[in-house]
C-alpha cells in the first residue's frame, strides 16, 4: 500500500507532496506510518521577540497542516487512484510553542 503525505503552511497555500511511502502490514495486518521527523523538517522553531513595547512571533513558520492521501483499493479501480477525502480533515503539527 503507498501513502503520500501532503503539507502547507496554511489552508490558503497549496499542498506540497513531502513524499511517498510503500508500506508493508505487519503480520497482525497493522500498518504504521510515521512522520514525526518529516513533518519537523518542514518546521522552524524562533524564539519570540520580547522587545519593549514591542512583541513579535514567528507563528507562521512554527505551524502547518498536513494530510495523507492513500490508494483506492476496490474492484474497477485504476492504480494511482487516491483518496484524497482525508483533506476534510487536515491534522495542524506545530514546533515548540507559539
């Protein structure tokens, strides 16, 4: 089974395939995928800015949104077919604290 996994910024931006995984169930038919690591390299942590009368954060490139689009797998179906309904439910990742 393949996945792919899509990131932006924000919902204005469009999405950007981070990659493409081919998985393989375990013998309990599990599948696990993780992306901690690939989701963090997308992210840049900025210490805010405290500056009299003045303060600053670098929000917009602490955070993201992402979603995972996998294959259609039913008869009929063509390979490289994706579901992409899991866009309805975007997950936000974020880095260090905003």
């Amino acid at each position: 089974m393949q996945v792919k996994i899509l990131f932006a910024r924000s919902f204005e931006d469009p999405w950007q395939e981070l990659a493409v995984y081919l998985l393989q169930p375990a013998p309990d038919s599990k599948i696990f995928v993780y992306i901690e690591d690939l989701l963090n390299s997308q992210l840049e942590y900025v210490l805010h800015s405290f500056n009299e009368g003045s303060y600053s954060t670098h929000a917009a490139e602490q955070y993201g949104i992402y979603t995972i689009h996998y294959p259609l797998i039913e008869e009929g179906s063509t390979p490289g077919d994706y579901i992409t309904a899991e866009e309805e439910f975007t997950q936000y990742v974020i880095k260090g604290g905003i």
